[in-house]
C-alpha cells in the first residue's frame, strides 16, 4: 500500500511538487482520504503505468479535459504538468486546436485560454 | 482550395482508406457538402499540421472520444487509425484506461469495449 | 390542469401522433406518472409557449439533441416533427451541419446520420 | 394549479427558503414564468413526490450535479439543501466522492470543493 | 493489497455476482489489470466505504448515470444492483423520473427504458 | 481561400464586430492559425452557407450551448449576436427555457443568467 502512495506521490512531484501539494492541501480538511485515493490510484496505479509514455499521457489527459470542458482548473494543472514534462507549447497548442474538430470550437478556444494563461507564467 | 482536400483526403487514406471512404459515401445522400467540409477542415486544416506527430494526434483523439462517451461509432475509427499509424494495443488500452481517472469507470469501460471489438478483426 | 393536459397532448399530436402515442405507451407500465408529466410540463408548458415559433423551437431542439449526442432516439422523433410541421430537409441538416462549430465533428455526424434514417421513411 | 405552485413553495422553503427567494427573485427580470415553472414542475410535480425520501433525493441530486459538472451554482444550493434536510457532511462527501468512480477526479474534485465552500458557512 | 481486491469482490458479488463476473471476464482479453483496477478501486476503496449506507450509494450513482446519459449498459448494471440490494422498483423510478430536472427530459426517459428492460427480467 | 476568410469576417462583423475582434486578438499570442480557422470554418464555410436563415442559426446556437452548459463565455457571445441579428429578447429567453426539457433546469437557469448579463448592456 506504501508502495502505491509513494509512486503516486513521485510522479505527482514530477508533474508539478508545488501544485500538487496545493491540491492534497485543499483537500485535507473536506475530504482527507480523498487526498490518498487520488495519490495511490489516479497517480500511482494509472498514470505511473508503463505500456505508454508520459508526455503522450499527459497530452492525452489535456485533450480529454479540453473536450469535456467541466474542469478548467483540472486542465490548468495537466497544461502546465506536461510542460514540466518537457511538452512544446506548440505540442500543447495543437492537441487543443484540435479538439475543435471532436468536440467544437467553443471547447478549443477554452483550451487554448487555459494555454495562454499558464504558459503567461510558465518558464518553459 | 484544391490543396486543402487532397491534403485531408491523402491524410483520411493513411489513417483508414477504407473507413473513410465508407463515412464520405454515407454522407452523400443526406449531406454532400459536409463530406467536402470533414476533409477538407478535419482532416486538411487541422490534423494534418505540423507541430503534434501524428500517433499522438490519434492517442488524443481516442482519449477524448472515450471521455466524451457520445460517439462510440467514431472512437472505433480512430482506435482502428491509430493502429494503422503504428500504435501498439497496449499504447490504445493505456490511453482508455487513464480515462477512467478523468471521465470515469464507465466510460473507458466502454472505450475497453470498442478497442476489443476493433482488436478482434485487426491485423496488428 | 385538464387545460395543460389537453394542451400539451394537442401539440404532441401536431408534432407527431403516431411517435407520441408510442411514448406515452412505453411509459405507461413503468411509470405511467411519467407520462403525464411529459405532456403536462414539457409540451403544455413550456413548446406551447407563445413567444417564439414552433418550427424555430423544434430546429433548437434537433441542434440541442445533435451537440448533447445523448438521446438519438428522440433526436430522430424531433427532425421528424420538424418535418411535419412543415421544416425543410435542408433547415434540418443545416442545423445538424451547425453543430459540428459549437459540439464537435462526431455530434454532427451521428445526427446526419439520424435525419438520414428518418429521412428514408418520410414522406416529406 | 394553486396547489402545485404552493406545493413546491413549500418543498423550497423546506429546502432553504434564502436561497429559494433568491433563485425566484433573480429570475423575475428576466424570465418571470420560469419561476413559477420552477416552483410547480420541479419542486411541485416532481421532487415532491412520495416514493423516495426527500433526503435520499437530494443525495441523488448532489451526485448528478458532481458527475455532470456543468452547474456548480445549483451543486451548492442542494449540498446546502440537503444539510438543511438532516444530512451529514459525512454522507454528503461521500456521494461526492463516489461520482471519482463514475464521472472521474475532476468532476469529484470540483464537487468536493463546493462542498467545503458550503461547509465554511453552514451550521450543520 | 489482497484485502481491497477481497473487499471490491465481496461487494460486487453483493450487488450482483452474475453480472460482476461478466464484467470481469469481458476485460480479461483486452485489459486484464483494468479487471483488478475496478474491483480496487472503485468497489474496494469507494463504494464498499462506510458513511453512507450502499442503497442510498446505488441510488446516487443511478441518478447519476441517468444524468450523464452516456453509459446504458452500466446504469442497467447498477438498476439491477440496487434491486438486488433491497431498493423498490419505485425508489428506482422516482430517482430516475428526478433527473428529468437535472438533466433533461431524453436523460429521463432513456433512464426509465432502462429501467423498465432490468424489471422485466428481475424477480423483486 | 481569401473568400471564405472575408466571407467569414463578414458574417462576424454582422454578429458582433467588437466582440469577434476581441476574440480573434485574445487568440493572436496563444494560436494566431486558430483564429483564421475560426473565421475561415466557423463562420466562412458553415455559418454563411445558404439553407437556414441567420436568426434561426444563432437561436439553434444559443439553445445547444444552453444545452451542453460549458461554455458560458461563448453563449453570451451568441446571445449578444442574436440580438444584433434582431431576434427579440423573448425568442431568446422561450429558447433557453425551453432547454429545460432537454438539458434540465440547471442548464437553462445558467442559460437565463447569461440572458440577464447580455440583456443588461445591450441596446434592443
């Protein structure tokens, strides 16, 4: 069990140590254990798999988020995780855009948004 | 004009000569201008951009059409065009499964569905 | 509230007797309040509505239903009482055609698809 | 119909009578028949049956409002309604988590953080 | 880790052993660790969680596989379930009638066929 | 290629000139191809094309992004666009109510708040 958190929390600390903490911090009052589920499964049994690499994963989860359009601070985290991860803005851009095709233009242009403003303070 | 269509039409052939004839030719009786617009904007305009390889461009696609849940005809498609770009099955079932993180159980249940019925009569 | 009954229950007929009748059957073993309520609240209150007309209302219902791609069943049952009440094939499949902008090229596809099925059988 | 309307009144005034009066006064501008549609179909018709309990009924209403993820503002109403109905915070986050199985983290993550909004300021 | 895998089990087996066992067998071929990752995660860690009781559990995420519209076969999984678990066919109803609030009408309808298609082979 | 590019600046100007200017800068930093597509497609190669009048487009537009909900910021574009089109506030507001039916309530309260935000600047 050890072994699940930690890998999450590894990997959570690659995409991003200063957002995640945020993350498990909000959730520490509301729902503490919802703080361990997302480390161990979302992050140490799903996303640390291998069979697929990273940044394909991370592009994948922003395309994903892009077209359900529910979770714009969602998408700000993985935006910003896969340019941690080494993704171009323009490997970014483009897997937006294109959500335009399979799921509207309204949902691309929030994208591309969510883009323009992490990449506003973004480094890399 | 010319050059927008033949470019979507050649990138339609490499994902799925096949299948995208059979999609242009249902749309041919109810719709003929959109058969002209799905090549000509999906596939010319967008998909066929530098910026983002094209596995990648596909790995999306099905992430976010199994997220959306709404279009299981097409997730198949593209399930089918990803395999024919070079994707493994495991890349394919990697990418559905971390679905299961960002739109829930049932739906990369249903994106695990359409990848085995596409897998059953693929080649590779 | 015999008034919003009869009301309702007049429009569903001026939209499509024969489909109407065979909704209102469906629910009648499983949840024959149901029923009522569906005649009741959405045909006598609210598409009874004056304010705007029936033709542009139910050309906003089949967009609706084409960007939500959740009930292809009912998005077939509205094209055909737009057809019946006296909208174009083309009205129709411009609205579908539409829906590609704000939901997406597999939404618009699968409601082409839909007028396509009905379409075959229509008279007009 | 008197009935219908007092019968959801009623119902809202049981669910929080603050925030009802809002909902309905910020309706009467814009579209004042809303309202009272609001108040008699919704309240009224519908929530106001017998069958279930008012209490399982806004846990229902919390977890589709979390899985959808479309309505935030409504998501905190009936998460306050249903404190105001006897619910624990307890029972109420985990139907919220639950939607991380069924809608995935995003859509859990936001609904998990209205409820701490809800929370900061409830009595209950 | 045997005991979230021995706890997801024992809890599908509760909800309907028959059809968990399908499930399960239906992932072996394409994704046999996502077999694993469901009776972990989502019956192991979530669902079979104190702090509210497994009807009212069944009942919200029936409400919520209505409202979402996405996943047929699933909310037929979960009807039959909450059966299984001692819930009235007209707590199945109400909750399912309900969401015609939340999500529409089509949501509703298409919920309460589902509905109707599990009682008309289930035995209470 | 420069008609459906001026031919879609066009029909955005008509719609809303501030706005669509506003739109297409917002874009120019993040994804300057994105905003020629935009026009090129969206409003050149759909929204222009014969078959359907403009009104009846922007109240089909205004009820499908009523409907999905996830785009606010483009629904009070629309709204805005419909208005200059000289749709009457009325038609606008039965639209979004009649999303109520076929999105649910929460859809349209959110859709008649948009209305309420619009109606309050604007001049017809």
């Amino acid at each position: 069990m050890e072994d699940r958190y930690q890998r999450g929390l590894a990997l959570l600390d690659r995409l991003d140590r200063e957002q995640g903490a945020r993350i498990l911090a909000a959730l520490e009052e509301v729902a503490p254990d919802f703080a361990r589920l997302l480390v161990e499964f979302a992050f140490g049994d799903v996303c640390a798999r291998p069979g697929l690499d990273l940044k394909t994963r991370e592009i994948a989860t922003v395309a994903a988020l892009t077209a359900l359009g529910t979770a714009p601070a969602q998408l700000r985290v993985h935006i910003k995780a896969a340019l941690n991860l080494g993704c171009s803005r323009t490997e970014l851009t483009e897997a937006i855009m294109q959500m335009a095709v399979y799921a509207g233009f309204p949902a691309a242009l929030n994208g591309l948004a969510a883009a323009k403003e992490v990449f506003a303070t973004a480094k890399n």
